[in-house]
C-alpha cells in the first residue's frame, strides 16, 4: 500500500514518517528550521501544537471511502476497505447486561499496520487546506499524531 502510495505521489510532501528514507527526526528538524528562519528574518511565529491521540476514532467512514475514490483506489480495492471500515456494530456488556447494537459510523479498526495508513490517508490533505497557516503533521510513538499550525501571516519585528 506504502509503495503505491508513494509511486503515484499521493502523500503530500507535508508528511514525511511514511516515505522511503525520511523519518520523525527529519520531520522535527524541518519543523525547528522553519521556527530558525522566520527568527532569523525577525518575525513573530506562532504555534498550536495538537497531539491526537483518539485520532483513529475520528476518521468518518463515507469521507474516508471519498477520498480513497479521489485518489484513485477504486473497484475491488475500494471495497476491500470499504468491507474493513463499514458494516461494523458495538455493544457494551457489564454486570451481565447488554445494550442494544450500535452502526459504528466513524473510526478505524486498530491494531494492525492497515490502520495508520488509513489514517495517513484521511488527513494527508490537511496541510493544503489553509492558506493561512504551515502545517507539519508528524506521527512518532512518542505522541501518535501531532499537527504543527504556523501562520504565514507574520508581523515584522523590525516595523515596531
């Protein structure tokens, strides 16, 4: 799945833990250069840091199944990962009572290596989403997915 996904340039260059030869620590660099530079040119820079760790749990089903159209994974594949995301119920058994069956609409199932994937692919188009602002993503096992917002729009230092 990575090396399609790589061959046909369908990850962003915003996020880098999943191509061939980069890693979290180039991520953290790119991201500490950037900082570097707009200091250097005496410019305010901003940051909102957002770790998500329930990530996986966010991931809505019918956007997901777009976006995988969008990007060209279609047919047998899109309903191979259709078949692994939809359909799904849940329900919560305690002290020996059930509750009813609940469609589970949102999420990724977790625990194998499909799931960060999928993710990668629901939020990879978020750093072409704003013109406002740079947005690093960056998944690490330190923290599960962290989002970098930098806006562009800077005050000069100097002009004060």
């Amino acid at each position: 799945m990575i090396n399609f996904l790589n061959t046909n340039n369908i990850i962003t260059n915003h996020h880098i833990d999943f191509r061939s030869g980069l890693s979290a620590d180039l991520a953290s660099n790119e991201l500490r250069n950037y900082i570097l530079r707009l200091n250097d040119s005496a410019q305010y820079t901003y940051a909102i840091f957002l770790d998500l760790k329930k990530a996986f749990d966010t991931v809505n089903h019918k956007i997901f199944l777009n976006k995988l159209n969008h990007y060209g994974i279609c047919g047998l594949a899109s309903n191979l990962f259709a078949s692994y995301v939809e359909n799904k119920q849940q329900f919560v058994y305690a002290n020996g009572f059930q509750s009813d069956k609940m469609k589970i609409t949102c999420g990724v199932p977790q625990g194998s290596t499909l799931d960060t994937v999928l993710l990668l692919l629901y939020i990879d188009d978020l750093p072409l989403s704003s013109n406002f602002f740079v947005i690093f993503l960056l998944m690490t096992q330190h923290y599960l997915f962290q989002i970098t917002i930098l806006p562009i729009w800077r005050k000069n230092l100097m002009s004060n």
